[in-house]
C-alpha cells in the first residue's frame, strides 16, 4: 500500500457518516482522541532509515481534525493526498450543522482497511454515547503488542509447506494473470506525478431498501450463489455494455475485477487493533463470457468457491513478497503504462450489525445522534477509474461507486452504476432455470 501510493493515485479508504442530531463537540473530540489512543497505526506515520521503513506512533493529537460549517458538496474531499512520511495516516472532516452532522475519515490504506476502520469507529461512537449518556459501555479487548503479526496471516512454518499442494492450484491463476492483458473502462493514459491534478473523494450511490435486498438475496440463493457474486456478474455486464455502447469493445479482451479478500482468520486477528489484513483475487472475464449471463454466474461461484477453500488470497501476498525483492523495472516517478485491473468490487459487510447502540428498526444511534447513512470508499490506482463498495445498513443494501473524475465524468459514471442496477433489477425478476433431476 505505500508503494501503490503516488501523488496522482493516493492510496486511502474513505467511510463518511451522515447523521441526525446536534452533535456534542467536546464529547466529540474527548471520544475521538479516546478512540485513536486505543488505535495507534490511525495516528502513525512512516519512517526511513538504514534499516528501512518503520512505524512511528504519534500523539493523538498530531490527528487533524477539520471543522466546517457547511454541508459537504459532491466531491467530499478535493485533494485525497496523504504524504505518510510527513503526516500520519488519518484525517477527519466534521461538517457540524444545526440538526444534523456529516462526518468524513480518510484514512491511508497502509493503516487500515475497511473492516479494521469500522471496528475503530464502533469504539469511537461507544465512547460518545458513554460520555452524552453517561451509561459507560465495555469496549472490544484488544492488543497492540499484535500488531507486527498481522502480516503472518496465521502462518507459520508448518503451516505454509502444508499449504504448498492447496496454492499449487492458484498457480494457473497467476500464469492467467501475467499473460492477460485487461483493459481500463474508458481508454486513457495514467495520470503523471509530475503536476498531478487533484483526485477528490467522488461517488454515486444506489440503495436498494430491506424487500429489494431480500429479494436480491433470494435471487442469488435461488442460482446457488452469493450476493456478492450476483453483483460481480452485474458489474462485469455493465462495463461491457458501457464500452459496447462506445464503441470500444472486442470480443475477446479482458476485464478483469480485484476482490479484497479479509484475511482475519486466527482468534489473535480479533484482538488486532484497527490496521490491515486484506489480501486479493481476481477475476477475468472476456465479453463473450459475460454474454452469457447464467454460465457468468456459474462460473463466478466456482471459482470464489477454489479460492475460498484453497485459500488462494496467499499467493497474492506472496506474490508481493516476491516483487519486493525483486529489481525495479521502472522509475517510481513515471507512471505505468498499461492496466492491471479495471475495477475493485469490495464488501465491507453489514455496518454496526452487532453494536449495542442499534434500535430495534435497525438504525444506529449514539448520544442524540442517529445514523441515517454510512458509506465507503476505496482506493484509485492508475487504469482503475471505478471501485465499488457494497455495505449494509439498517436492512438496505448500498452500492458506493467511487469513480476517477479525471477520466470518468459524472454523468458517465452515474450512467455505469445505473447499468449495474438495472442488471441486478433484472436478475431479480427472472425466475431461475432449474435443472433436471
């Protein structure tokens, strides 16, 4: 994650929160230095020296925290630049209005990932409630001495020559993976770092309410599959629309989607603070395959099927490991020239499922505050002009494409998530083609 991260293609998360309610700021600010005490890669930057790179843990304070006044426009962050070698690796914007708040946390993807920043932010609105209400509450144990195991992923030496003939199948994924050459969602050169222009943070967002999310699920129950692999097959059918429409498809190129995998596996992992434990696959599909939309889905569900039960998101790790090592092809400032992937679907799962501070409907509520939206955002890399991520709130399904204005206008953008809703309105009103017994 820091060596993904340029000027041009900052490498940060985003999870913005809107809520109801005259936010108490003191509570506010005594509850987030709280949170961040307890969460030190969120107030860490890095640092060089002989030995390489390392933690520093700064003092909660050294956290910026912008106040403002108004309410948030469409790109919620103009610039999503974070330098980890001169700030640490968290900022956070309060839009505090008269009834209602917007609060947005950015935060480097070297830090944290999305389930790691939504176990910090569940301590966070503890703590607000605790000291609004004044009803304290246990917060989740937890253990920072853990932190430089997170990158063992529960391996050991044993361990990983039993898992040899598991990730020997991955190896003609990997071969796949080199050989293939995917394409971007519009064709573009990357972005220099030279005099890069600003990237906000910009989405669209689809909602699909509780009956909509129930029959979606039904849907992908019905077919065998899982609601993430519904949706994989909508985004990959809606980007082959959207470049058909363009005139820039061939039947036989390569879209290929990267899926974060969570790696939190041993019970060490559920003692780890808010940092990273993610790993990827991915999935290549040519618009000939997607063209068939019931062998798409079929064929999605076997191969996430492989990959979970071989646990195929270690040779992504390894595969980092071995680029590390390996002597650099390209000067860092220049940037690359061809795609490596064309769009990142992630599910952050249900939001808050399990907090104490849910209601009976669902909503989520702290102090005087209730929760009416959460959504996040993932990182942009060079090629990759759309990632989608999928959370759950309250019994409705939200779909949050953040999409590269630079290459992508809003109007294109919104159109490709509207393609990828319409698909999934489809799937749901097709009844699905039993087999014979």
């Amino acid at each position: 994650m820091v060596a993904q991260d340029s000027p041009a293609y900052p490498c940060v998360v985003y999870c913005r929160m809107q809520l109801h309610g005259k936010l108490d700021r003191e509570a506010f600010l005594s509850s987030l230095r709280e949170m961040f005490n307890r969460h030190p890669l969120l107030r860490s930057r890095i640092q060089k020296s002989w030995r390489g790179l390392h933690w520093v843990h700064e003092e909660s304070e050294r956290v910026p925290i912008k106040w403002l006044n108004e309410a948030p426009d469409e790109d919620w962050v103009p610039d999503s630049r974070l330098d980890l070698f001169s700030e640490v690796g968290m900022k956070v914007f309060v839009h505090d209005l008269p009834e209602a708040c917007t609060i947005i946390f950015q935060g480097h993807h070297a830090c944290v990932d999305g389930l790691g920043m939504q176990s910090a932010i569940d301590d966070l609105w503890l703590l607000y409630d605790s000291h609004t209400v004044g009803v304290p509450h246990t917060l989740p144990p937890y253990e920072p001495a853990l932190l430089p195991e997170r990158n063992r992923f529960g391996m050991n030496v044993l361990k990983s020559i039993a898992a040899i003939p598991k990730q020997a199948v991955g190896l003609l994924g990997v071969r796949q993976y080199l050989m293939r050459q995917p394409v971007p969602i519009l064709p573009h050169a990357a972005i220099s770092d030279t005099a890069p222009t600003p990237l906000p943070a910009s989405c669209h967002i689809a909602r699909f309410d509780r009956a909509s999310a129930k029959k979606l699920r039904r849907s992908a129950s019905d077919r065998e599959a899982t609601l993430n692999e519904l949706i994989a097959c909508a985004v990959f059918e809606a980007i082959a629309r959207f470049r058909k429409d363009r005139g820039f498809q061939d039947s036989q190129e390569w879209i290929r989607m990267m899926v974060p995998v969570n790696m939190r596996t041993t019970p060490q992992d559920q003692l780890q603070t808010a940092c990273n434990i993610v790993s990827s696959v991915f999935l290549d599909r040519t618009p000939s395959q997607i063209a068939d939309r019931q062998g798409l889905l079929w064929g999605i569900h076997q191969e996430m099927e492989l990959i979970k039960r071989n646990r195929l998101g270690l040779i992504f790790i390894a595969s980092l490991w071995l680029k590390k090592h390996l002597p650099k092809s390209r000067s860092s400032k220049s940037p690359p020239s061809s795609c490596q992937t064309t769009v990142v679907v992630t599910n952050v799962g249900r939001s808050f499922a399990s907090s104490p501070l849910r209601s009976p409907d669902g909503h989520f509520c702290a102090g005087n505050l209730k929760l009416e939206s959460i959504t996040m955002l993932a990182p942009m890399t060079p090629f990759l002009s759309a990632a989608i991520t999928i959370n759950e709130y309250a019994g409705d399904l939200y779909l949050a494409m953040r999409y590269d204005g630079r290459i992508l206008s809003r109007d294109a953008s919104r159109e490709l998530l509207d393609l990828v809703v319409a698909v999934l309105t489809d799937w749901i009103s097709i009844q699905p083609v039993l087999a014979e017994a």
